[in-house]
C-alpha cells in the first residue's frame, strides 16, 4: 500500500514536471518530458499513461552503483533483448544504456493504444524486476 502510493505521488510529480517542462496536456498526445530515476535496480516511476500520439522524451537518471539499461517495447521486444546480445544501447528510439551516475535521453512516440514493458536486460536485472509499464490510450 505504502509502495503504491509512494509510487502515485511520484507519478503525479513527473506529470508536473512534464507539463512545467513545456510537455502539455499530460496524457493528450503532443510533446512531453518525463524524468525518470533508476534507483535499486528499478525504475521510479514505474508506470505511465499516455495517448496514442504523445511524443516522449524520456530523461533517465541512473544513480545505482551499477550501469543500466532503458528499453521500451511489448513482450516479444523485451523477451529478444533478454535472449539478445546488443552490448549498448541509444541509437534507437525507446532505448538506452545508460552508465554509473549518468543521465541520457530517449524520445518515443507512442503510436497505437496497448500495453508495452519498460525493461533492463544485463544479466538477472530483468527477472530480479527491473521492468515498467507503459499504457497507452485511444
């Protein structure tokens, strides 16, 4: 419970922080920028929503000991990076890699409404549950 709602208000923040950042309406398609923290191996937050159409830039922040990765896509996508070999990460949209104490960028545009997993593929990080959600609606 108490996660949940640490988690919502987190949440709520980074929706503010989009919008203060000339992101828009929050969940309206359009432009927007989301932070997000990577702290003991998860991704704060961990859940998102937004219209198909929305254009995201995500900031990503990695301030564990230990490098991580950003990679958005369904299951399949996320079920070959865990099968997959690609050392590094950035050159396509939706994925990053992203070193010990940096921070580094990623736009997405969100195209059709479904679900799709955020995801961190160096070895045991997925299955420990380094991984995310993303909403997207009509």
């Amino acid at each position: 419970m108490i996660r949940r709602a640490a988690l919502g208000a987190l949440l709520v923040a980074a929706t503010i922080a989009s919008t203060a950042c000339g992101g828009g309406d929050p969940g309206r398609g359009g432009q927007q920028e989301v932070h997000v923290t990577l702290r003991d191996s998860r991704f704060v937050p961990d859940e998102f929503e937004f219209e198909a159409g929305t254009t995201v830039t995500f900031v990503v922040e990695n301030t564990d000991p230990i490098a991580h990765e950003f990679l958005i896509g369904d299951e399949e996508v996320q079920r070959a990076h865990e099968e997959g070999t690609e050392p590094h990460h950035g050159a396509k949209p939706g994925e990053l890699s992203i070193p010990i104490g940096e921070t580094r960028r990623t736009t997405y545009t969100f195209e059709e409404p479904g679900t799709l997993l955020i995801g961190c593929h160096l070895p045991t990080h997925y299955t420990y549950g380094m991984r995310g959600r993303i909403i997207v609606t009509e």
